[in-house]
C-alpha cells in the first residue's frame, strides 16, 4: 500500500509503523528540496541528483519514491495547488459583497505566485508532462479551477452572471495570477466572458492587485 497502514480489526486504520513513518519523512525531504530547486531555476534545469543530495540521499533513493522526474513534478504541483486551495477556500466562508469576493480570490492567487516562484514553475512544466504525469498534472488544476468556480458561483450570480462562467473566471484568475497567458487555452479556456464581465473582472483584479501591496503574513 502506499504509504498507507492496513485497517485493523476495528476498521480503524493502523498506526504507521517506524519504517513508514521513516519513508514518509524521506519523501517529506524530497518534496522539500524539490520545492526549494524548482523555486531558483527553471523545471528542466532541476537535476534528480540536486534534489536528492539537498533531500541527504542518494539519487538512487529517489527512485524509489518516484517512478520519474516527471511523476516528481506532478506530485510537486499538487502539492502547491493544494497550498493554494488553502488559502483561497476559507475566503467562500464569510464572503462580502460579489466583487470583494471576485477582487480577494484574485488577490491571493496574485500573492500567492509572487511568493512562490516554484508555482508558476510547475505549472510550466506541467506543460511538457506526456502519459500518466501529464495527465495528473492536468487533473490537478482542472480540480483547482473547479473549486474556485464552486466558491464563486454566488457572486457571479450576484453581479447577473450565468453559474457556468464560473470556471472561465476561475482560469482568467489562476492565468493572470502565475503570469501565462497560454494557460486558458491549453486547460480549455475557449468561452469567451462577456464584455460586461470583463470589464467587472478587470476592476475587480485592480482591487486585487491593490491588495497585494498591504503587509501580509509571508506563505510559510
């Protein structure tokens, strides 16, 4: 199983014996220096060998964590996008007006890549993934999109948008945020906004943006 303790007689699942909890600390190393490589230079240049000497193991260890470099960076970019989610999902929580709600998503997908330079990085290597780690790398921002466009259902409703431009919002802000203006149309961004709702998304990314310049916590 992977990485996972079989239930016992209880269904409950097992705690994790030494050795597991030994190789999920050695994957946490790995994910870590992946993270801090791919933050100071481009996914192609990031070397398995660099990642594994940063993790304090061999390259040969790596491997048998990750099948390849490629299934890594796929891990990798769920990894961000799962921080990510994190810090955008509790803003549906108590949300104000329909732009504020529009302008604050905006706003932490903004901060989040300007923090976090390995982000936009994967997603530019999601790009040249092929088989099995393309397509998770895929699934995991199409899984992203489709949380944004969840939350922010009720302010399109609000501002007299039909629900399912939900997800192209949600793309032209992931888009915007990490800088690549390619990425709407290699996720399927082919459904125009309206120009009433550009306008709005516009005005709303200016409060975004405006927003970003307020001191914050850094991203740990």
């Amino acid at each position: 199983m992977d990485e996972r303790t079989a239930p016992d007689r209880a269904g409950e699942p097992a705690a994790p014996d030494a050795a597991g909890l030994k190789r999920r600390a050695a994957r946490d190393r790995l994910v870590r220096a992946g993270l801090k490589l791919s933050a100071g230079r481009p996914w192609a240049r990031v070397k398995v060998a660099d990642v594994a000497g940063r993790a304090g193991m061999s390259k040969g260890a790596f491997f048998t964590h990750f099948a390849s470099k490629d299934t890594f960076a796929a891990y990798l970019l769920g990894v961000v996008l799962d921080q990510l989610a994190q810090r955008v999902g509790p803003m549906g929580l108590s949300p104000e007006d329909a732009e504020d709600l529009v302008a604050g998503v905006l706003a932490v997908h903004l901060r989040f890549f300007q923090l976090r330079p390995e982000a936009a990085n994967l997603i530019i290597a999601a790009r040249e993934l092929s088989g099995r780690p393309g397509r998770r790398a895929r699934q995991s921002l199409r899984e992203h999109l489709d949380m944004v466009a969840r939350l922010l259902r009720p302010a399109l409703a609000a501002m007299d948008q039909p629900p399912e431009l939900g997800r192209q919002l949600a793309l032209a802000g992931l888009a915007t945020g990490c800088g690549l203006a390619w990425l709407e149309p290699w996720l399927g961004g082919e459904t125009a906004l309206p120009g009433t709702g550009r306008e709005r998304l516009a005005r709303a990314l200016s409060v975004g943006l405006n927003r970003t310049e307020r001191p914050r916590r850094p991203v740990p």
